[in-house]
C-alpha cells in the first residue's frame, strides 16, 4: 500500500478522532489547511504538501499508525457476544469538525459509540445527517450572540453514501402527513462502530423537505415531528434495507421513539395480534431518558400529530385515539398532548434515567403511568453517564498516565492503577497541573484574538483558573456567580490570591433568557475591575471544551437542583486532576466523597419551589466556599511553594473519580443491567 492509500484509509475513520498519534499525523500533512476548515483532517489530506508526504519520517510514522489501525480494527474488545444492539439519538457529538451535536445528549452519544467500539460490543448508530449541524455562534458588540450555519461538504469529511450490492445509493421511504419523503443515508464509522446518518436533502425531494433533515433543533413544532418521524420510522427502514434486525433498540432520549411504531407496524403487518405485537416491541426495545423536567420533554398537540401521521396510523389500522394513547398518560384526557417519553416507556422493556439522583426523579415524575406503584417502585432505574476518556483525555495527561500509571488504558478497570497515584510526587502532580493550565491559557490567548469580538485578555499562568463551559439553558444559570457583583468583584480584586474565569456556551436561538446571560456575561467582562481576567469564548465546541476541561483548575457547576440529569463536562476534568465545585445535582452526589472537590450545599438544602428564593441561597453558599476554602487552599503554598492540601484533593480525584465516571464503565453497565435480557 502506498502512503497515500493508508492516509485515505486512516482518514475515513473517526478511529482518528481518539487516536492522537493518527490525528497529529494528518494535521501534520497540512497544518493550515487543518486549521482554516475547522480541525478537518480530511482537508488537511486533500490538500497534502508534496513535501510532508515524501518525507521518509512521515512514512514511517504512516506505516505504524496504519498498523495500529488495523490492530485495533481486527483485535476482539471482549464484548462481541452481547446482545446486538441498534443505537438511536437526534445528535452525535464525534470530533469539532462534525457539527451534528448541540450539547450533552450528543457527546454522550458520540462517546458511547466510541466506547461500543472499544469493547467490540456489536452496536449499529442511527442519526440526522445534520448537514448545517447546530449553529456556529459569534457575538456583536453588544455580546448579542449570532447564529451561522455552514453547510459541511460531504466530500471533505469521513461519510460516504450507504449503498446496495449493485453500488447504488440505497433510498427509503416514509410519509410525513400525506407527503412521501425520501431518505438516504451516510455512513460514518467510528472504529468498529458504523453510524447511519438519515437525509432528505437530495434532487428525490421538493425543496422544503429538502430542507427537513439540515439543521438541529430549528425550526417550529411541526419540522421536529416531521424529523423525529424520519429519524425512528425511516430509521429502521433503513436498517432493514441494509438487511440488518437487532436485538435489541435503545432510544436515547425521546426524538427517536416512533422507532417502536414501525417496529410494531412490521409486526402487524405479519398477523400478529395487537396485545402480542406490542409484547414482543417491547422486548426488543430499552429507553434512555435525561430530561428531569416535565416541561422539557418532547411533546406534539393531538391536530399536529394526527395530521403528520396520517397515513402511518392507516398503515398501522388504528383509530386516532387509539395511536394518540401510546404518548398519553391518561388516553382518555383529549387535551393531553403526544409524549414521546410516554411513548418510549409503554413500548420498552426497560428504562432508565442517567444518574442515580436522576433515575429517583424520573421514578417520580412517571409515577402517573403506574397508578398501583409507588414511587419508588416505577420500572425506572439509572446508568449513570460517564465520558470517552481517550476522547478528552489531552495528549499532556497521556503522556502524565503513561509515566505513572504504566499501561493505564488497558487495566483502566482495575482499581490498583489508579491508586498508584498515591506515589506519584506532589511536585510531578503540580508540574502536569501548571503545565495543563499554561497550555489552556495560551490557547484562550489565541482563541480571544480570532473571535469576532476581541478581547483583551491578561491570564496570570499562575493563578487560580475557574471555568464554566455548557449549554446556556436558563437552569444552569450561568450568572450565578455574579449575583453580588461587589462580592465577586472584592475576589477578583485580591491581588495576592488572583482568580480568573473562562466561560464559554450556546443558547439556543429561541432561547432569549439564555442569550441575555451570555449578554451579561460578556457585558462584565468588558469591564475593567474584572481586568482582563474574565473572559467569554466565542463558539464553544468539542475543540474548546478539550481545553477548557484540560486546563482549568476548577470546574465550576450551578444548575437549579435537580433539573442537571447527570451533567458530562465535570467528569472529563477527573483525568486532568481539575476540581469539581458543584451544586450536588447529577452525577455528582455520586462522586463527591468529601475529599476530591466541593459540594455548594447538602443534597437536601436546595430544593425550593421558587426559583427567587432558591437563586439567592445558592449563591450564597457558592460565595462562602470560594472565599473559605477553595481560593484559601489553592494559596495555602508551602515552602517549596506548593499547595500540598490541593494536590491531596487533585491525587483524590483522580484516583475515584477517572475510571467511574467513564464511558467504559457506562457501556458495560449498559451491557449489564440493560441491553442483556433478564437482567
Ligand atoms: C461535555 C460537553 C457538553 C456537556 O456539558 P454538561 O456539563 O453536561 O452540560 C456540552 N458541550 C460540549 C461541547 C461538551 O464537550
């Protein structure tokens, strides 16, 4: 094979996308290229320098990561007799360079994809081909925040049309309302895994359904029933035109759940009875849900719902009310709106929610479709998420792990390796944590220059660095920490124990609270008291929420208990030996044991019925911990000017945190306790 043919291979497989050597080798081949296009590897290859190519170094290192590729592509993860399992979410959060991902729900896809293939388990994905993905975001000069949607080129990046034996692009269809669709679909394979991404937008449809399958979460009520019903009833069309039958279907989250209509449909269509068909859907059948608020779930008005599925609940020879009941907790109530949540739990055999406090919530909120169970008892359980640590992990922790930990990635499961972070040295602890920081710091430095609005940026490479990355829904509240602007502006004004802040977050476009707390956000860091050291990044994706989690010294994280289901970003801080100090809302009652970060009030003070009582109080409590322990402890130096306390909590949260908070750890719970039957 030549150099070129084992490029074009490695490229067109986001295996890439978790291999660092592979990733360095192909920014190596054209590093502007690779920069201009967004991180896009398979630009970088496109427009390879002569010079780069022939250069006998680079062959060899072709060579080698050609052959770890395959390796990895040919050696068993362990797992390949689970059950087969088809995966379906609306997004996919992969690598920068594939913007079909707006928040959590998608980087957690991505990484349990990822960590699918790791362990071999035989899992299929399904999703949009978001060609205009989730909005790229700039700010005005005001700190208004704009929305760009840049369609990707499908030839410059690692999809290909999924085709019959013949090479022919395979089509299916599905009717939303009385209007055919066609679909095809991109396939996209992370390591071992194969993703399957839908599309309508090609010269088979009218331009307006063209347009139906482009851009994540836009649009009105009707565009996302119509997207939901190509995403669960297409989607399985299509997996039966490739010939493919599973096992086992996971709905992660509700968008996708028509999937068990069709699935039904087949069923019907075979004779079987109504009550038999529905059983055996069901078996089939797992559901994920992440949404702690009852308002949040995905929802469509009855005359909406019947007009798009018309002709589908005729192929399915049901009455109105009677398809209506699926998504209805009480069928009889003609007001109650189609719930896709309803839907996914009736037709599933298990279901569960993504941290333990959140499992309980769900178990609550759902107790109405159990009427003779208690709370407690409502079939609902919980696999706490974990993150892709080869995903996150940035180069500097490998190396960090590879010195101390010796082969850590494959004995990541065996709690020895990680305890062997009681011998590593304070100093090499403290030497990887500045050296992290630094290298976040001279990145935002950068970041700050290229974006729309400059800014004028002073970070101290020494000091305490707080960060806060996420969506900015209005429950994270993202303010919070400016509550008291003289409080805050007193800490930021201590010059012997200096403390900066880096924010970065979306809101969604409708989202007018959520763009008027980037707005303040920005606003404050334009001013001078907060000197230089309150900065706001502009479009936050997976390129600088690697950095950020990397670098920061403390994770800041302060939803409105309990509406943060589980919450990821915290978690990939563990590895980086980054702090969590978080109201204890998601995961994180599960992590926190005292010693390995900090907890903004007990699990039992925060829950209020009024926000404006709530608000305050925690805000309260967030100022008491900063200014008494965390900026305290950061400073406590001694004599060789280390914080021996601090990089206790750092060598504790590393220790217990990095491997339970994985997607390693999540996948084989999922294999465990959901995906095998009986379990
Ligand atoms: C991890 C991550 C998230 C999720 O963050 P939460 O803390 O779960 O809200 C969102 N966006 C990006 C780009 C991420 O990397």
């Amino acid at each position: 094979m030549t150099t070129r043919e084992q490029l074009h291979e490695i490229s067109r497989n986001l295996w890439w996308s978790w291999h660092p050597e592979a990733l360095s080798l192909l920014k190596r081949l054209n590093r502007d290229a690779y920069k201009a296009s967004g991180n896009n590897p398979i630009v970088a290859l496109n427009l390879a320098k002569a010079d780069v190519l022939s250069d006998a170094q680079v062959q060899a290192d072709v060579d080698t990561v050609y052959r770890q590729f395959r390796d990895y592509m040919e050696s068993p993860g362990g797992q390949e007799h689970a059950p087969k399992t088809a995966y379906f979410c609306m997004e996919y959060g992969l690598h920068e360079s594939l913007p079909f991902y707006s928040g959590g729900l998608g980087i957690l896809a991505g990484d349990h994809t990822k960590a699918a293939s790791d362990v071999g388990l035989p899992l299929t994905a399904v999703g949009l081909f978001l060609r205009d993905g989730y909005f790229r975001q700039y700010f005005d000069k005001t700190g208004s925040q704009h929305d760009d949607y840049p369609a990707i080129d499908s030839t410059q990046h690692a999809v290909e049309l999924a085709t019959d034996a013949n090479g022919d692009p395979i089509t299916v269809t599905v009717h939303v309302g009385h209007r055919e669709v066609f679909l095809r679909a991109w396939k996209v394979c992370v390591g071992k895994t194969v993703l399957y991404l839908l599309d309508t937008d090609f010269a088979a449809n009218p331009f307006d359904i063209r347009f139906l399958s482009r851009r994540l979460y836009q649009g009105d009520r009707s565009t996302r029933i119509q997207q939901e019903i190509i995403l669960g009833i297409g989607g399985i069309r299509l997996l039966r035109a490739l010939g493919e039958s599973f096992d086992v279907h996971h709905m992660n989250e509700g968008h996708c759940a028509f999937l068990t209509l069709e699935l039904l449909r087949e069923r019907l269509e075979r004779g079987e009875s109504r009550s038999d068909a529905e059983e055996a859907v069901r078996q089939q059948c797992v559901f994920t849900t992440h949404t702690p608020v009852i308002a949040g779930h995905d929802r469509f008005d009855a005359g909406l719902f019947n007009f798009s599925m018309q002709v589908i609940r005729e192929s399915l020879h049901m009455s109105e009310f009677d398809l209506l009941a699926y998504g209805r907790v009480h069928p009889n109530d003609f007001n109650e709106e189609f719930t896709m949540t309803v839907l996914g739990l009736k037709l599933s055999r298990k279901a569960n929610g993504v941290s333990k406090l959140h499992g309980s919530v769900a178990r609550h909120q759902w107790q109405s479709l159990y009427p003779s169970l208690k709370p407690d008892e409502v079939p609902i359980t919980h696999v706490t998420n974990g993150v892709h640590l080869p995903t996150w992990a940035a180069p500097a922790s490998r190396s960090f792990l590879d010195v101390h930990l010796g082969s850590w990635e494959k004995d990541r499961e065996r709690q020895e390796t990680w305890d062997r972070l009681s011998q590593v040295s304070d100093k090499s602890i403290w030497e990887y944590r500045t050296r992290l920081r630094a290298g976040l710091i001279s990145f935002v430095n950068d970041h700050v220059r290229t974006q729309t609005m400059s800014q004028d940026a002073r970070l101290d490479r020494e000091a305490l660095t707080i960060g806060f990355a996420r969506r900015f829904a209005t429950y994270k509240r993202a303010p919070l920490l400016f509550t008291d602007l003289e409080r805050i502006t007193r800490l930021f004004e201590n010059a012997d124990h200096p403390i900066q802040v880096i924010y970065a977050g979306k809101a969604h476009p409708q989202d007018e609270g959520g763009k008027d707390f980037i707005q303040q956000i920005f606003e404050l860091s334009h001013r001078p008291e907060f000197n230089g050291r309150l900065i706001f990044l502009e479009n936050y994706n997976m390129e600088v929420g690697r950095k950020l989690i990397s670098g920061c010294d403390v994770w800041l994280n302060n939803p409105r208990r309990p509406m943060e289901a589980s919450g990821t970003s915290g978690q990939k801080i563990a590895i980086h030996g980054g702090l969590n100090l978080s109201i204890p809302d998601g995961w994180w009652p599960e992590g926190y044991d005292g010693t390995n970060g900090w907890s903004i009030g007990s699990n039992a003070s925060h829950e209020y019925e009024d926000p404006s009582v709530q608000d305050p109080r925690d805000a309260v409590l967030l100022y008491e911990k900063l200014e008494n322990e965390v900026i305290p402890l950061f400073y406590e130096r001694n004599s060789s000017g280390r914080p021996e306390k601090w990089i206790q909590m750092v060598r504790s949260a590393m220790t217990g945190l990095t491997y339970s908070f994985s997607a390693h750890r999540m996948i084989k719970d999922y294999i465990r306790d959901i995906y095998t039957k009986g379990s």
